[in-house]
C-alpha cells in the first residue's frame, strides 16, 4: 500500500470525523491549562478543510495535505492552526505521488520540523512536539524495517499516544501552559492529545 490521493483524502476526512468525537475531551484537557478553546478550534479548521476539499482536483496526495494546511493556517485560532497548518503544509510539500513508507516517514518529518521552526517547543516542553516526536521516530524505524505503511502507521500512532500520556507529569515550558508553572503538572497536555488522533487515524484508514 502506498500513499496515494484518495488515503491523504480519507485521512482528513478520518481527522475531522476524530476532532469532531473527541471536541469536549481536548476543550476540557485545554480548560485545564490553556485558553479552553483546542477542540473547538480544531473542529472548525478540520470541517473548513472538508469543504476546502469538495469539489477540489488535487494532482497528487501532497496537494490535499498542502490545501488542508492552508485552510487550517486561515480558519483555526489560537496557535493549533498555524501549527497544524504549517504542519500540513510541509507534509504535502514533501510528499511525492505515490509515497512508500520511507518516504511519507520523511514527509511527516517534515511536518515535525515545521512545527518546531514555528512553535521553537523541544521535547518535554508539554507541547505537539512530544506526541509528533515519538510519533515520526516510530514511523520511520518500522518503514527502516522494510515494513507496510499500516504497520508502520500503527508504531506511529502507538507512540504518539504514549508521548501524549507522558506529558502529564511534566511541566509546560511553552505556551499559555507554561504561564501556570508547576500547577500545569498532573494535566495531559491538549496538543500532545489532538496529535494522538492525527496519527491514530493515519493508522486506522490504512487497516481499514
């Protein structure tokens, strides 16, 4: 299986549909240390991107993550839409037509740098960084392997969720969280737990 146009299409789809499902659990994680307004945000950028896409006759799958980001960039608040956005954007930029493994896990490094150019979080500051970061070192020692995107998707998408789960005990050194100090410690980072859904649903639509 390889990254094509219709599997970058049904990601987004499959990222809407999660962000829309888990809107009240990343509004309460961001409640907790940030503005309250993550899922909310997240949900408006992802469903502006779907009707981005209608209609749109993309000339390969780095074309639907390119416009994603653009969409996501113009339509999200806060810092989840350029950071998403500006994600999304360098994924598509790299992404060649169709993509094997090793080269979406190049492509999604992409992704990772483009957050940290922006963003300038490192791992363990309780950000996106520290699902994203696991997440693309997974992806790219499982394709290393010779392995099938599903599986790599699926080391991915494992890691990134335990990146987000190891955010709790940690103390926010960036963003509106970092303002709180130690009171930001004992909550799971909002960020971390939107690219937790990103990577799981890469994994899902690639089994399905």
């Amino acid at each position: 299986m390889d990254f094509d146009t219709p599997l970058a299409e049904a990601w987004v789809r499959a990222i809407a549909a999660a962000v829309e499902k888990e809107r009240a659990r990343l509004t309460d994680l961001d409640s907790a240390i940030g503005d309250g307004d993550h899922g909310s945000n997240l949900q408006r950028g992802f469903a502006a991107a779907l009707t981005a896409l209608d209609g749109f006759q993309p000339a390969g799958p780095g074309a639907v993550l390119t416009k994603t980001g653009t969409t996501l960039i113009s339509k999200v608040g806060g810092a989840s839409g350029p950071l998403y956005g500006k994600a999304f954007r360098a994924i598509g930029a790299a992404l060649p037509d169709p993509a094997g493994p090793a080269a979406v896990a190049e492509a999604l490094s992409a992704g990772l740098d483009a957050i940290r150019l922006l963003g300038k979080a490192a791992p363990g500051d309780k950000t996106i960084v520290d699902a994203w970061t696991p997440a693309v070192a997974a992806f790219r020692a499982t394709a290393a392997t010779g392995a099938d995107l599903p599986t790599a998707a699926a080391a991915a998408a494992e890691a990134a969720e335990q990146g987000a789960r190891d955010t709790i005990p940690l103390q926010a050194r960036k963003g509106r969280a970092s303002y709180l100090g130690e009171r930001s410690i004992g909550h799971q980072d909002p960020g971390a737990t939107s690219t937790a859904l990103v990577f799981r649903t890469l994994a899902d639509i690639t089994t399905t």
